[in-house]
C-alpha cells in the first residue's frame, strides 16, 4: 500500500532531541551517530560565497595545551598546572569539481577570476582560490571574514569564524583525481545552532544549488606546461605529454597574536611573505630541463612559466589518426587566462632545482622540485590573473 503523506516515514529518532544517553548519561542506551550526515559549508561576505565544499576529510578543531610547571613543592604528583592558548586550525581535504553556483552570488573585486567565468562550471574552486591567494592594500588575506560551519553528526555541530587559509596545494598524478589538501587557521570557535537537529542549508535552494551527480576533474582534464626563460628565448621546456604529476603548495605563513586582553584566543591572525613551491613528475629526463637546472649560476634571473590550465570533455585522443590533439597552452597564446579552459593560471618567477632520479625496474622517471617568485613583469606577483592587484596601497 503505496505511503498517503511524507509525515508517515518521519521518525522519533531523527534529531537528538530528547535521546537519554545526551540528557541522562546514566542510562546505557546509546546511539551511533554517523559522519555521512555532515557537511562543511563555507561563508564570506566579502567573497560573495555560501559554498558547500564535498570533502574527503576535516580535522578542523580547537585544542588546548595544559602544561604542568616543574614546581618544587615536596609531592610526588605535579600540584599546578597552566592553561596553554586556544588554537583553531585543521585541513579540509576534497576532490576538485566542477561545482556551480547561483552567479547572482558571485562578486569579483580584486579577484577577477570570480568575474571572468560567470556561468561556467568553476565556481567553488574560484571561491577556495581567491580565499587561499587574493590580499588586500595592505598584504592582508582579503576574505579573513570566512567562516566554516562544520557538522560532524546529528548532535555535533561547530561554527570557525574568521578563519584565513596557512597552506592551500593541488596535486595531481596520472590515473588519478585532482585532489586540494586547504589548511586553516581560525580566530574563534561556537557552538553551531544551524548544524545540530534539523539543519535545512543543504536543502534550501540557495545552498543546495549544486551539480549532483558532479564529475570529479582527473589527469586528463589537466595540462601543465612550461615556457619561456632568459636562455630559452621563449622555447617550451616541457610539454604536459610528458608530465606524470604535478604539485603545487602555496604556504601564507599565517601567526597568531595575542594580547593582554582577558581572553585565550587570538586577537588577531595575519600574514607573512608567500612562498610558493611544488615539483613535477615526468616521464623520463627532459633535456631542456636538465640544461636549464644545472646553468643557473650563468643568469641573473629567471623568467620560467608553468602553465596549469583544467579543461572539461572532449578526449584529447583522435581514434581515427592515433594521435594526440594538443591542448598545452603555447606561447603565441600568451593571454592571463587560456581561452577554452575552465580554470587556468600562469605561474611565473619560477627557477628549476637539478633533476632527482634513481634506478629501478619501473618506469624511468625524474622529479623536478621548482620555486615561484615574485615577477617584475606582472608587478612582482607570481601569479596572473594576478590575486591581489590593489597591493601594495602606497603603490
């Protein structure tokens, strides 16, 4: 007999409420109480973004050091103790997708990338972007306002204000997913009255406007290419038809500052310099590469660029030639963001390590670790489309 009203599935056990083993611990009736039902929901107001990020993992939590001072006092046990600060910070590990949002939503301001791509399928990953690398006039993380709703369960639920991103990196290797590991560094902690009971965020349309089934980006939705350099006179060092992996971390070097002020949070976290770091995997010994690494003494600078550029559909092999079909970004397309890419950015500054290689029976393979610096042909920023822009404000 076919259900009359949704009413009739609803069950007594659905939220926590009233449950005996949260209000009368004595009782030995317990319930397990499963992850699967949470979520992280990411909020900026600066950013114009009310994100639900698909993780793999959070560990995002606060912590509290006691120290027990070595007091001389005549007692076998220690007799004091010290309460340590109150740290919030964690790693958000997830799938890079092709996730959307309501472009009503979206908001640029000095991160363009947010304006360039309305409508296409690279919201989410725009938003993680520009919180992980856009700064003020003043050096500051510009979307330092973003907090993270976590809900752990059906009874747990916590909210992270003010949290700025230490350590955001994207790796990818052949035959597997783009995966983004963002750490975070947050000011403060409360409890969670949205993500305990009955949390409606990831049914209300405004929340809940995702692509479901999504497609997770893999290898072959990447190209990774390198140009240019003051030797090379704008030759390619490396194509993506030879790169197996590649990594890249951007490290903020977030601090926290406390003062006098009566409480074990921070007042404030901010910033230090970039450093901007990550390797390639490749698929035997690149020549150019090998030339490039081990003639840095002869040049004064670098001009070195790796290309990152994700794409959607369209296998790049051709079943009736058996051949390949390109989609590098070559230098005669020597734009900020590659046409026909859903996502693409232009890493420059970048100076090459020597090569790393062993010997086994597998296939033969080197690693090149690589530096990006400041560059002074885009106002001394790594990146282009550049992330901050409006800095420095006495610029």
């Amino acid at each position: 007999m076919p259900l009359e009203a949704d009413t009739i599935c609803t069950s007594t056990q659905e939220t926590n409420a009233g449950r005996p083993n949260l209000i009368a611990p004595e009782l030995t009736q317990h319930y397990a109480n499963m992850g699967w039902v949470g979520y992280v929901r990411m909020i900026s107001n600066k950013l114009g973004a009310n994100n639900l990020l698909r993780v793999t993992g959070a560990d995002i939590n606060l912590s509290q050091e006691i120290i027990k001072p070595d007091v001389i006092d005549g007692r076998i046990d220690p007799t004091v103790y010290q309460l340590g600060p109150k740290i919030v910070e964690g790693t958000l590990t997830m799938p890079l997708i092709a996730d959307t949002q309501d472009p009503s939503n979206w908001t640029g301001g000095d991160c363009p990338e947010l304006e360039d791509l309305t409508g296409v399928a690279s919201s989410v990953l725009n938003n993680v972007w520009c919180w992980a690398t856009s700064r003020d006039s003043q050096g500051r993380l510009r979307y330092d306002d973003t907090d993270l709703n976590i809900r752990y369960a059906n009874h747990a639920g916590f909210n992270f204000t003010n949290c700025v991103v230490n350590e955001y990196s994207i790796s990818v290797a052949q035959q597997d997913m783009v995966t983004t590991d963002i750490n975070v560094i947050g000011r403060g902690r409360s409890i969670s009255d949205f993500s305990t009971g009955s949390p409606t965020y990831a049914l209300e349309p405004t929340f809940g406007d995702f692509l479901s089934p999504a497609r997770v980006f893999t290898w072959n939705d990447v190209t990774v290419n390198g140009i240019r350099g003051c030797r090379l006179n704008g030759q390619h060092l490396f194509y993506s038809n030879q790169v197996r992996e590649f990594n890249i971390t951007i490290k903020n070097n977030a601090d926290r500052f406390y003062t006098l002020c009566g409480s074990l949070f921070p007042v404030d976290v901010n910033v230090g310099k970039r450093e901007i770091t990550g390797s390639l995997t490749l698929l035997g010994l690149q020549e150019r590469l090998r030339d490039l690494a081990v003639t840095n003494p002869e040049r004064f600078t670098e001009k070195n660029e790796i290309r990152l550029a994700f794409y959607l559909g369209n296998d790049a092999f051709d079943e009736n030639t058996g051949t390949f079909t390109s989609r590098d970004w070559t230098d005669n397309q020597n734009d900020a963001s590659h046409l026909g890419a859903v996502w693409s950015k232009r890493i420059q500054g970048v100076v090459f390590e020597i090569e790393e290689m062993s010997m086994t029976n597998e296939v033969f393979e080197t690693t090149v670790n690589w530096h990006a610096m400041g560059d002074d042909q885009s106002g001394y920023e790594v990146f282009t489309p550049q992330t901050s822009g409006s800095y420095p404000a006495w610029g």
